[in-house]
C-alpha cells in the first residue's frame, strides 16, 4: 500500500521537475557522473531536447581521474556534449589550508567557473542537481549556490533521493543505484593541509578497497599516518577477510596505521570536530 501511494506523489513531483526545466531554453548542467546530476541531465534533455543541453564536469585535484573519465563515458552513452572544465582548487587557500568553510570557497570557484564557461557557449543557465534533502544548514557549499543565483530544479520540485533513486531506475539510467561521492577534501581534519599528495594516497586506498569488489559506500579519512576505513557495516567481513593485503597495501601508501572504524560508513564524519 504504500508504495501504491508513492507513486503518485513521485509522478507529480516528476512532472513539477519537467515543468520547471521547461521555463528554460538552452542550459548547462553541473555533472559529476553520480545519480542525482546523471538524472537532472537525462530529464533536461528530454524536455529541452539534446542540442539545448550541455553537461559540464569540473576536472580538480580534488576529483578523481576516474570519476571524471566515468562521468565523460556517461554523458557520451547519453548522447549529450559534454565539457570538462580543468580548475587547481588548492590555489585558493580557504580550500588549500583546509578551513571550515572551505566547502563555501570550493563551491563557488567551480560554479563561478561553469557559469563564465556556459555563457561562452550561450547556455547562461546553469542547473545543479541538488535535492530536497540537502539541507541549507549540513552544506556550506549550497550558500555559494544561492549566492551564484545557481537553479536546483530537483530540488524545486522537492524530489528527495529515495525518489530521484526510483525516477532513475525507472528511466533505465545505470546510476539509479550508484554509491554517493564526495571530494577528497572531506578526508582530512579541517586545518589539514590539503596536498596533491595526500590526495593521491587516498584515492590509491579507496581504488584498491573498490578493486576488492566493493560496491556500496567507501570513505578511507586520514589522521596523519593513520588510515581509518570506513564501509557500510555489511560490507564489514570482506575488509577483514582481506584485511592483510588491505594493511600491505596501505603501508606501501605510507600509512602507518590503519583501523576499520566500527560505526561504519558515516557521510561528513569529520564535521564532528
């Protein structure tokens, strides 16, 4: 029964979401690759039609090759342009020193960049795929958004994740079930120094947790010479049934310590300083 009632409620949110993209003429997207951007872009172009779109993914030391090159095969699977935007984030020392409010700064660098770029390509309107469930007050970088004048059609429409998750499946878009990401900035204490090293070490850990066969959630947060793993808790036993070439392997990163954290996966763990 209640799935009976959810649908509704969903297939009108839906259609506010098509409603609302309909306002526009010729748009850019912000793109990562993840479910929420993946699903904003498949519906503005099936409104808007696909030579009116273009997905625009930032490329920074802050975002791994892979996704980028993932979100590259994607928007080529859907058929749509797509542009990478190559920007060195660390410049700016809000992001490179690592501040609490460094996600504010983050934000609007790559945002502010999109914009100047969509505009040369006479696309003024940039879209997020912000959803009804992030929260204004859990997420810095959403002021910058609203202080850009950035569109959030998802969240406009007040479709939240489990809805955006239904809605893809539903379309057939391989990312209805694709784990959420974050910048690798979201590993490290505030006040951290933020590196291309410290970077690149935490990207080797979590490819190697990934290369395991791991599919849910994966953050590997960093303490100094101490790596702290954190899975979702089912995902516990197949860690610590490798957890020796997990420790080999961490050590050759340089990591002296490495530990499971028992809480399991915890999104924006290190907002708790």
């Amino acid at each position: 029964m209640d799935n009976e009632r959810e649908q509704p409620v969903i297939g009108e949110k839906g259609k506010r979401l098509d409603s609302i993209l309909g306002g526009f003429d010729r748009v850019a997207v912000a793109f990562s690759g993840g479910m929420d951007s993946t699903y904003l872009l498949f519906r503005a172009f099936t409104v808007l039609g696909r030579e009116n779109v273009l997905a625009m993914t930032i490329k920074s030391e802050l975002t791994g090759q892979v996704a980028v090159e993932g979100a590259a095969a994607l928007a080529e699977k859907l058929g749509v342009e797509h542009q990478v935007l190559e920007l060195h984030l660390l410049s700016v020392p809000a992001i490179g020193n690592n501040e609490r409010n460094r996600c504010y700064y983050c934000k609007k660098a790559m945002y502010a960049g999109m914009l100047a770029a969509g505009a040369k390509r006479g696309r003024p309107a940039l879209l997020d795929g912000s959803h009804a469930g992030d929260r204004f007050e859990e997420r810095p970088g959403m002021r910058a958004l609203t202080d850009l004048n950035i569109r959030r059609p998802l969240q406009e429409a007040t479709l939240d994740k489990q809805e955006i998750r239904a809605l893809s499946r539903e379309s057939g878009l391989p990312t209805w079930n694709k784990p959420a990401e974050a910048c690798f900035a979201s590993r490290f204490p505030y006040g951290d120094l933020l590196t291309t090293e410290k970077i690149w070490k935490v990207a080797e850990a979590e490819a190697f947790l990934r290369r395991m066969g791991l599919e849910n959630e994966i953050r590997v947060r960093c303490h100094g010479q101490l790596a702290r793993i954190e899975v979702n808790i089912t995902d516990f036993y197949a860690v610590l049934s490798r957890r020796r070439d997990i420790v080999n392997y961490f050590r050759n990163l340089g990591y002296l310590y490495v530990t499971l954290d028992l809480e399991g996966f915890s999104s924006g763990s290190m907002d708790r300083q």
